[in-house]
C-alpha cells in the first residue's frame, strides 16, 4: 500500500510536468465511467439506509450497494427495505465482507436474488477460494459474483483467476501497487475476458476507469467522497450517477486543502 501511495504521486507528477491530465497520460476508451453509490452501513437502521439509498437514486445514480452479514437475522428485511425505498429500476449490490459460512452464502444468494439483488460481493471470506468458486457456480444466473479489492500483488489476482472464482474482479489502485500496478493487474485480467471494478477512492479511480476497457464502474464509496470533499479541491462530482476527469487540470487534477487538513495533523 505504501508503494501504492508513491506510484499514484509519480503518474500526478509525471503529468503535471508534461502539463496534461492524467487521463490524457494514459490514454482514455471513453470519456466518462458508470458509478454506484456505496453505503448502506450495518449499523443504520432500515429507514436510514432507505433514506440513503433512495436519496442516491434521486441524484441520478442507477445502481447502489449496501452492507450485509454483521447481523444475518436482519439481511432479508433490510435488503427488502432498500429494494422498496430504490424501486424496481435501479441495480441493487450487497457487500457481505467475507462475513458469511459456504452453505449460508448460498442460501442468501437465493433469497437476494428474489429481491432483485445482481451482484453478491465477497459474499465468504476471500481467502477462502474454492467457496468463492462453489458461489460462482451455484448463485441463480441474475447475481454475480465479485470480489478481489484485497489483491496486492499479481498472483493475488492470478489466484481468483485461475480458479475461475469470481464473476466480476475489483481491485484497488491504493492497493494494488498504484497506477502502474493497476494497468499491469488489468492486462491480466482482460486475457480472462472478465469484467472489473475500482474499488472505492473514486478521485484516484475515474481516470483508470475511463481508460481500461475492462472496467464496468468505479465505486462512489460514502467514506472516500467525505474526505475527497474535505480535504481536495477538484474532485469528481457523479453528473446523473457517471463520473469523467478534468479535461484540463494536470495530473489527477486534485489539490490538497493544507489549512482545512492542518486540525488533523498529529504532532510526534
């Protein structure tokens, strides 16, 4: 993650030196990339995540994803909240966090999709490959599969792969070795002719959405947008739930707001 961290800096700074876009930089297969919204806490009651995922949906977003698996008693009932409160036109995603046992994954996977659920991510723990493959294989054919955003290295994802474990991959430029480690992940992962996803930080992400081909969307993950806000000027606003990069500011096209940062800084 720390290599993560200084490969983002050195594609920003080899940008700005060159005075072009990241975007640009690395060439673009299209000008702007789908976004879900993410949230949808265990710990919000079932009105707050209705709120929160209709009022996603009032802004333009067509798909949205919640969390399950802290309490499994509650999942069915929440989820049906959350289907009720975004109606029947709008992509409906749950993240389990690998919180769920093979044979219960399977039972929710059934259940979820009669509620319109069509992507079930890490739905048991992602080390655990082969049940990652049995949710593949025996999911109803509406859900898919996804997980991936805790690969690090390339044989990480080579092992997802090979065991032909997940419908759809995600990784993370934060984790995965920056920029560069992303692009050379994604090679690998289109000669699978597998579709991906960037997972959260959606200021590192859109020009990297906007330039693999395999990327399906970029996450617009709650947590991510609060700090992007408060602490950058120039991050990506979602326009009827897409997102596309500056065309003109250099680099990542992000500035850092040092004095609305300097109340966090932690003197050693």
């Amino acid at each position: 993650m720390a290599i993560s961290a200084v490969d983002v800096a050195c594609w920003d700074l080899k940008a700005k030196l060159l005075d072009v876009p990241l975007s640009k930089l690395i060439g673009m297969a299209r000008p702007k990339i789908p976004a879900y919204a993410s949230g949808g806490v265990t710990s919000m009651t079932e009105r707050e995540l209705s709120n929160q995922l209709s009022g996603w949906v009032e802004k333009g977003f067509r798909a949205v994803k919640m969390k399950v698996g802290r309490e499994p008693e509650r999942d069915l009932g929440r989820v049906a909240a959350a289907r009720n409160a975004i109606g029947p036109g709008v992509e409906l995603l749950v993240d389990a966090n690998g919180a769920y046992q093979r044979k219960q994954a399977l039972a929710f996977a059934d259940r979820f999709a009669e509620l319109g659920v069509t992507w079930f991510e890490e739905p048991v723990l992602r080390t655990d490959v082969p049940g990652l493959r049995l949710l593949r294989d025996r999911a109803p054919s509406g859900i898919e599969i996804a997980g991936g955003e805790y690969g690090y290295e390339p044989a990480d994802f080579r092992r997802f792969l090979e065991a032909q474990a997940l419908d759809v991959i995600q990784a993370d430029v934060t984790r995965c070795g920056g920029i560069t480690g992303f692009l050379r992940n994604a090679a690998q992962i289109e000669s699978h002719d597998l579709p991906m996803s960037c997972h959260c930080a959606p200021a590192l992400h859109v020009a990297l959405g906007c330039a693999v081909p395999a990327v399906r969307h970029v996450e617009w993950f709650i947590d991510h947008v609060i700090i992007e806000q408060e602490l950058f000027d120039g991050f990506p606003r979602p326009e009827k739930g897409e997102l596309k990069p500056d065309p003109l500011e250099p680099g990542l096209g992000l500035s850092f707001k040092r004095g609305e940062a300097a109340q966090y800084r932690v003197r050693i």
